[in-house]
C-alpha cells in the first residue's frame, strides 16, 4: 500500500528491474573502451583515433536521450525499455565483424550508441512511481545502473581473454533476456499522465524552460566526468602510468564502482540538505582534486586516492542534480526534459576524451586536461550555490498537475525562480 512517504511494492520492482536494465545497456555502451588498447595496437590508431573511437557512442548516445526521453513520455517505460535493449543487441553482434577496420567499428559504434539512451527511458519511470520525499534516493540508486561502466572495464578485457568475439556475445544474451524479462516485469503507473502535445512541441516546451539548460550545465560537469572518466581512463592510466591494459581496466572498473555508490548516496543527501548546497559542495571537491591530479602525483597512494575522490565528487554530484530535476519539473515533461539534461550530461563526456587525446599527443602530459576539470568544476560549483539554492518548484511541479505545453512555457513550466519566500529552503521534495 502506497502512502505519502511510503512507496508501493511495485514502485520498488520496477526500480530494480529498470536498475537492471540500465546497468547491462551502459555495459553494452562501453564495451569499446576497455578493449581500447587492443584496437590501438591492432589497428595502429593515433591517441586521437583511439579516443574518437570510444567517444562516438558517448556522442550517439547523449543526443538520442532526447527523443528517446519524448517517446518515454508519450509510450511509457513498459514498452520503451524492452524495445531499446532488444535493438541494442544488434551493434553489439556487429561488433564482431566490424573489429578488423576501423572505419566499420566507428560505424557500428554510432549505432552503439542507442545503448546509451536508457537513462532517458528510467528516469521518468522511476520519478512516476516515488513519492517526492524518496525520488532523489530512488533516482540514486537507477543511477547505480551506470555500474554497467564498473563491469564493462573489470570483466570486458577477462573475458576477451578467453574469447576474442567472447564478451559481445555475453552482452547480447545478456540483452536478449532482459528484454523478454522487462517485458514481463515492467508496469507504467496506471495514473501516469499522457502528454497531449506532439513530440516537437513536448520537446519545444522543455527547451524554453531556463532551468533545463541549468541543469544540463551542472549535469554535463558531474555525469559528464563520469563518462569522461569511465571512456579514458584505461587510458590514461595505461599511457600515463604505464599500467597493463588489465591493471588499468581494474583500477578504472574501482572509480566507476565508486561513483555508482556515490550517486544514491547524493540523492539521499540531496533529500535531506538543499540540493543546490550538495551539487556546489561536492563539484567543489572535485575541483580541489583535479588541481592535485594535475600535478602528475605518484599513483600510488596519491594518484590513487585523488582519482577515487573526484569519483566520489562527481557520482554525489550527479545524483543531487537529479534530485533536483525531479524537484522542478512537472510530471509530464520528467521525460522530455531528462533527455535534454541527459544529453548534455553524456555531451559533457563527449569532449574531454578528445582533449585529453589530443593534449597528450601535443604535449604528453595530462595536466592541462585535470586544469581544465577543475575550472569547470568550480565554476559549477559557484553557479549551483548562488544561482540554484533560489529555485523553487510551484505547486503544480510538486503535485504533478501540470496544464498543456503552451501552459507550460508561459508559466515557466513548473519553476518559479527568486520568487519563494526568504528562508524557505527546499529540502528533498518534502514539498
């Protein structure tokens, strides 16, 4: 029996279940990245080849969570997520052809990228089921799901190694049954409200709300990182430290692990504190880190611990920042604006393996790359505590009545901005 603050039982089987979901199609998403070491020796790729090639899918990804998210809206989670999973098993099969050229393993890496876009798919699913004063808790623990990275980067390069094509079949009958499974187990919330708007006007109406590209920014920065992080680390591990490409997928599988449980840990604080005062306080870690990092320390114990920090900083980060969509946002819109959020989140992964690239190759060092992490960390962090703390959801974002599109953009869409009484903080959805 559901309650105020008391989920129904099936609130929690479908938060488990699309955990799940999401976890296996971000292993899929990153299967590329582990075994970038093996391409580049195989395929002879520059640093700059070698790291567009495990950017692409981080790229085709990010951007389709934004209709992928519009269609969650209008055709519900029960029919997005089974669907989504099924389609992915195809690139991942493609995989093995494609490996011998690297023009075909780009092009089956676009595709790959449909992987990427099921956290568009979770997000409203789970947001729907959850009471306000559990949705940050209930979005951190989905958020685990991106320990699919954690599982690619440990058990990817291990189980390649008793099998070259061996680890894209274990993903696609790992896929395959998850989609009959998801199909099965999946409910939408009966009372789940239908969009009356078209796809474009949907996405229109979340585009012209300012605190959708407010949060992009901060997303971009914490998730972004992450898959910063999750895509180039093996790498610069391996060309900075010179650690085997299993040593270095191990310890990257150790910072993915890290912010997957640093990500609830986020939602639940962000459920508690302000989540504006969460987001500046952990970017402002990370900032601080990356300065450290930048300096080139030893790996261990310094490096080691810098880099599990900025983990820590960055999956907090990340989980406080949903807290907050979840907070501002009219039922409705949670998929179209969680897919604009979402790709500028993934976009923000998209570029720092291209620098980092290409600044290695020009100068090999990496510390312009963490310069720049903490200057953008920084900056977030700022932004977040002056600027966010003064965003307050209107009645109608925290009951989730919400009138048409046009309704929406008139009236900010949910978001009332300064407006709010002086020392009235929001505190975790306990509207």
């Amino acid at each position: 029996m559901e309650t105020a603050d008391a989920p129904a039982p099936a609130a929690w089987r479908n938060l488990i279940v699309a955990t799940v979901g999401f976890t296996l199609t971000f292993w899929a998403w990153d299967l590329i990245a582990p075994l970038g070491s093996d391409y580049h020796d195989r395929l002879g790729l520059t640093s700059v080849q070698q790291s567009l090639l495990v950017a692409v899918p981080v790229l085709v990804g990010s951007l389709g969570r934004v209709p992928v998210g519009a269609l969650t809206d209008r055709y519900g989670a029960r029919r997005m997520f089974p669907l989504v999973s099924a389609l992915t098993v195809v690139p991942v099969l493609l995989l093995i052809p494609a490996r011998d050229s690297y023009a075909a393993t780009l092009a089956v890496g676009f595709l790959l990228g449909l992987a990427g876009t099921t956290f568009a798919i979770g997000v409203p699913l789970v947001n729907s089921w959850f009471p306000p004063a559990r949705r940050g808790f209930a979005l951190g623990v989905f958020g685990m799901g991106m320990g699919g990275v954690a599982l690619s980067g440990y058990f990817t390069p291990r189980i390649a190694q008793r099998g070259e094509h061996l680890p894209f079949v274990v993903v696609a009958v790992a896929l395959a049954v998850y989609a009959v499974l998801a199909a099965l187990l999946l409910r939408d919330r009966p009372d789940r409200p239908m969009p009356a708007a078209s796809l474009g006007q949907r996405l229109a109406s979340a585009g012209r709300l300012r605190v959708t590209w407010e949060l992009s920014a901060l997303y971009a920065i914490g998730f972004g990182g992450i898959v910063a992080f999750g895509v180039y680390l093996p790498t610069y591990l391996k060309s900075g430290y010179g650690l085997t490409p299993t040593d270095a997928g191990t310890k990257a599988a150790g910072f993915a692990l890290l912010t997957v449980v640093a990500r609830p840990f986020g939602g639940w604080l962000a459920d508690r504190v302000h989540p504006a005062v969460v987001t500046a306080g952990a970017l402002g870690f990370v900032a601080l880190l990356a300065i450290v990092q930048a300096f080139d320390p030893p790996l261990d114990p310094v490096g080691t611990v810098c880099l599990l920090c900025i983990a820590a900083g960055l999956g907090t980060a990340s989980g406080s920042v949903f807290a907050l969509v979840s907070q501002v946002t009219p039922q409705p819109q949670v998929g179209s604006v969680t897919g604009i959020v979402g790709a500028v989140g993934g976009l923000g992964g998209f570029v720092p393996p291209l620098v980092m690239g290409a600044v290695y190759s020009a100068k090999g060092s990496y510390s312009i790359g963490f310069m720049l992490l903490s200057d953008l960390a920084l900056a977030g962090c700022v932004y977040a505590y002056v600027r966010m703390r003064t965003v307050r959801p209107s009645a109608d974002a925290a009951g989730g009545v919400v009138g048409d599109a046009a309704g929406d953009a008139a009236g900010g869409g949910g978001v009332r901005v300064g407006g709010a009484e002086p020392g009235a903080p929001v505190r975790g959805g306990r509207d």
